[in-house]
C-alpha cells in the first residue's frame, strides 16, 4: 500500500495542474493593462441623470448615485441633467439650470418621468427608474473597455478661458460599420440652491455634478480611426461662465457609438483646475 501512495499523489498533483490550465475565458482577456503606469484599465460607466427643481422624487435619485459612487468609487461617473417641467422656470423653477443640449436629450431619449437616468445609454439610450440603476451598472462593469481617455485641462482664472486636450486610445478594435463620437461636457458640483425634498422645501439644498453645457455641441464630434493602438487627440477651448464656481467646475469626455444605438463605451472626469 506504501508503495501507491507517491504514484497516486503525483497522478493527482498532475490532474490538477491541467484542470487548472483548462479556462475557458483567460483572465488575460478580461482586463487591460496601461502598460505606462502599469494599472489595469477598467470601463468607466456613464450615469446620465434627468432631475429638476420642483421634482419632489428627484432627491431620492441623487441619493441613490450618491451611494452607488460611495459603493463602486470612480468607475462610475454621474451628471445630473435639469430638463423638462420640473425644471422649468416658467413653471416655478426658482434657478434656470436648464440647458440646451439638456433639452435635445430630454427629448431625444424620450424621459416622461423624473428621477430618471441612462446607464452609459444601454438598450438604445433607455431611461430606467432609480431603482435599475446599480443593475444596469454591473452589468457591464467589467466588459473589456475598448479605449482609454486622458483629459489635460489648461485653465486661466482670469480670462476664465479654458483649453481642453482629449486623447483617445484604442485598446481593442471597434465595431464594424459602427461610427463613435467624442462628446465632452462641462459640470459643476456642490451648487447651493433650492430644491422640493419630498414634499418639504429646502433653500440650501447641495446639488451635485450639474450639467452646465456641451463643449463640442449636443452630438460631439467624429473620431475617424477606431483600430487597436490607433490614438486621436482632440483640442477645444471653452470659456467657464463667471457666475459658476470654477473650483467645482469639471470635465467629462466620453466615447458613444452614433445613434440610433447611442452606447457609451468610455468615460473620464477631470477638474477644470
């Protein structure tokens, strides 16, 4: 019986160690790495907010993205978007943080109710209820990114003007016969205003990661080469109004794949400052 023992225990060892190669999807294929700062390169997820003034739900929203970041950190990055009537100052709005290209989504993506949010635009740029929100987000959390996105900021506190640099990477190929498009925004966080709260009425109420403007209009702009390794740098200047607080001012640029599919694939956040 000693005599077995050895022979049995090597044909186990050996049976292991080939069950242990058998992977049927290498993690090598799931994650990507920058081979520059040597940190694993993740999706980031784009989670547009449609909110406003008079919403008495709509803080329960921002509450709901609040705890997402605080559980998932910076994979995801939020924008709150004021549109339609509860936003609206001729309908008793007491701040006009409505904007035109906020309008244009609001209708395009057809929201009818508020708090409502897309989730790197999925299902075709679907608007889901709060409570769909963390779903959706680790649904694709972990997909293979097919790029990376770096945004240098130069900004002048004097003149208030600011150029903006965004490089693109391509870090697996695109999709055939699909056109992608970069679009970049202006948001502004920590603004102190008014807000219904279900049912009560707060005058000082911090709203969060508030859309301010597209720089590179509603629909951005073309990025012509989507091939692995390709990269594309795209420059634009833009002037931070006065009124807003530079400080809390930030960038957000992301990839999307052209309509009617919309699919944000890539995101990334910078401070202005």
């Amino acid at each position: 019986m000693k005599k077995l023992i050895l022979p049995i225990f090597i044909g186990i060892i050996t049976t292991l160690l080939f069950s242990c190669d058998k992977i049927d999807t290498p993690l090598a294929e799931k994650v990507i790495v920058d081979n520059d700062t040597n940190t694993v390169v993740k999706r980031r997820v784009l989670i547009e907010e449609f909110t406003g003034q008079l919403c008495t739900s709509c803080p329960d929203g921002a509450r709901e993205i609040e705890r997402l970041v605080d559980e998932y950190g910076n994979q995801i990055i939020p924008i709150s978007i004021h549109s339609g009537a509860f936003a609206d100052p001729g309908n008793g709005a007491p701040n006009d943080f409505t904007t035109p290209t906020g309008n244009i989504f609001n209708t395009t993506f057809g929201v009818s109710k508020w708090p409502a949010g897309m989730v790197s635009r999925v299902n075709n740029g679907e608007v889901f209820g709060r409570s769909d929100w963390e779903a959706k987000y680790t649904a694709i959390k972990d997909d293979v990114p097919y790029a990376d996105i770096t945004i240098t900021n130069t900004y002048d506190s004097g003149t208030k003007n600011l150029d903006i640099q965004v490089d693109t990477e391509w870090l697996i190929d695109g999709e055939n016969g699909v056109n992608y498009k970069l679009q970049v925004h202006i948001i502004e966080d920590h603004i102190t205003a008014y807000q219904l709260d279900n049912g009560t009425s707060i005058s000082d109420y911090d709203h969060r990661h508030v859309f301010r403007g597209a720089v590179n209009t509603s629909w951005g702009t073309s990025i012509p080469i989507t091939t692995k390794e390709t990269t594309d740098t795209q420059n634009f200047n833009y002037t931070i109004d006065a009124a807003w607080a530079e400080d809390n001012c930030e960038v957000v640029a992301f990839i999307y794949k052209e309509g009617p599919n919309y699919e944000v694939i890539q995101a990334n956040i910078a401070h202005v400052k």
